[in-house]
C-alpha cells in the first residue's frame, strides 16, 4: 500500500551522526584556532605559559553555542527556519531568473532534458516544477520503493479503485498523483510544500486535521515529451498515511502531490492542484519553458545525510551536458 512505503519517505533516519560530526569539528577546530593564537600571543609578550584548560573552556562554550543554534534552527524556534528559507528562497529566484535571461538553450534540448534517464532501473515520466517554492525534481516511475523515492519525485497510483497500480496515469488526464520525499529542511524534495517546517500547525491543530491555502493560486507546472502542463493550487488537506482514496480517479484533470507531515509523520499533506491550460513545447511561453532549463537551475532531489547522488540540474551535470 502506499502508506506503507510513503511512511519510508516519514522515517528517515536521524542525523545524529552528522551532527555529532559537525559539534566535534566545531570542538577541535576552536581549541586549535584558539591555541594558535594563544601560542602566538604568548611569543609577542616572551611568555612561555600556556593554559590546556582555557582552551578546553572556550571550545566548549563555542560548541554549546553551535548545539543551540543549530537547535533552534532545526525546531523553527522564533520562526527562524521559516524567515531564513523564505528570504533565501526570494534571493535564489532572482539570481537564477536573471540567469535565466542571458541563457540562449534552445526548448528542444531543454525537452530532451526533461526527459533524459538519470536513474537506472526507473523510467523517466518527465520534471515537475513549483516555481514559488523552487521547487524542480524529475518524475519518475515508482512511489512504492526506496530507489524512486530517493531518486526525486515519483507517480503514486495505488488507490482504493486500483490498490496494484494497474493504471498508468498520464499527464494532464484524470487524477495524477506525485509523491516525493519532505526531508523536514524547508528546500529538499518537496519539503517546501509545508507551510512552517517541523510544525505541525496549520495541518494538525489539537488533534484536528485542518488544512491551508497558504499556496492557492501558485503554479504547479509538469512536462514530459509532449509539453508543459500548468496546474494551479486549490488548497492543502491533511489525511492518515492509510487514506489511500486521495488517489482516486477523477473526471477532471487534476493534480494531488502526497508529501509527509513533520513531526506528526503519520499524517500527510495532501496539495491539490487543477489543469489550467496544456502548452507543447512551442506553444508554451518562454517562462514556463526557462522553469524546466537544467543549464541554469538547480534541482533539488538530494540531501548528502539521506540519499546522496548527482542532482540533474546546474548543481549536478546540467541535464547531462556537464
């Protein structure tokens, strides 16, 4: 079923050992940096003392300091997580669009990037962009195992109608389910589809699951070798890991991207998106068309402590050119 293997996607493995790394290199770096300098010091003046323990003392109080920095950082403390992000988030948009304008790839080769197998043993379905949220990861063929979820976004269509995924969903037809990773980081997979990370609010309020429309009217755009397809966000429900109806076929042409909830990572958040408007690859305007450019942006499908590997945009091998 598709909460047994999206919880996978809920229960990651903590980054204890990464962090522990982290305090420890900042513990040592300070007693050597300050030891230098003590040593240095010390041979201004003609001195030849030199105290172990004042060392020790400020390597410790500088690694207490790193500890409840990155403490308040990762539990959103103040909002911090979420002023930082979205202020990063502006700046990176900008400099990439600007980026964007001087960049001269032609949309067939940005179509045969979209569409390039990176992954071996998947097949690839095409890219999905968010552009609000920076978000771009390529599609691939298989929600229900650890390889497609860890290679970016996958179509999820085990539903209550079809629980063995016979039906291949389509692009722009019926209900299309996404699925990717929430790394619980604000940027990673689709991470940056929860409104206030490591909160469970708005989603979940007391024991109530609730909902958002902090991303309504945003512009959801998937393209695979036909074109472009733009999608624009209803709202955001909230369900349990087993609420497998969400996946249901429908008439309309819709869109429902399936990401965890942190740290209630029994629920999932839910964002649901209808079909506005289908563009082939030379009708589409030159906007949506530059969302999809890997020469110049970046995707965002990897995070070293999890699932490390070659990202397929201008922070990897550019859609295969680098």
């Amino acid at each position: 079923m598709i909460s047994t293997v999206l919880f996978k996607a809920a229960a990651m493995p903590s980054q204890n050992v990464h962090q522990i790394f982290l305090f420890g290199t900042v513990f040592f770096a300070t007693f050597i940096i300050f030891s230098i300098g003590q040593l240095m010091l010390n041979y201004r003046r003609n001195r030849r003392n030199f105290s172990f323990y004042n060392g020790i003392i400020v390597s410790c109080m500088m690694t207490v300091l790193a500890i409840g920095t990155v403490y308040v950082y990762q539990n959103n403390l103040f909002d911090i997580n979420d002023t930082t992000r979205k202020y990063l988030q502006k700046h990176e948009r900008t400099r990439v669009n600007q980026k964007s304008l001087k960049d001269h790839t032609q949309r067939s080769m940005i179509s045969k990037m979209v569409m390039r197998n990176a992954t071996k043993g998947l097949e690839k379905q095409g890219f999905v962009s968010i552009p609000s949220q920076n978000i771009l990861l390529p599609i691939y063929n298989d929600a229900y195992s650890d390889s497609g979820l860890n290679a970016g976004a996958n179509y999820a269509n085990r539903s209550e109608v079809d629980p063995t995924g016979q039906h291949k969903p389509i692009m722009g037809q019926g209900n299309y389910g996404l699925a990717a990773h929430n790394f619980n980081d604000g940027h990673t997979g689709f991470s940056a589809l929860q409104e206030s990370t490591n909160h469970n609010a708005p989603y979940l309020v007391q024991g109530q699951l609730k909902g958002s429309t902090w991303l309504k009217g945003q512009n959801v755009l998937l393209a695979n070798q036909k074109g472009i397809y733009q999608y624009v966000i209803s709202g955001q429900t909230t369900v349990l890991a087993a609420q497998v109806s969400v996946l249901n076929p429908t008439k309309n042409a819709e869109l429902t991207i399936i990401s965890c909830l942190f740290p209630s990572t029994q629920y999932r958040i839910i964002t649901h998106a209808k079909l506005q408007k289908t563009y082939t690859w030379e009708q589409a305007p030159a906007t949506y068309v530059s969302e999809f450019n890997l020469n110049v942006r970046n995707t965002n499908a990897h995070v070293n402590w999890w699932n490390p590997g070659v990202e397929e945009g201008a922070n990897g091998d550019k859609g295969g050119k680098k």
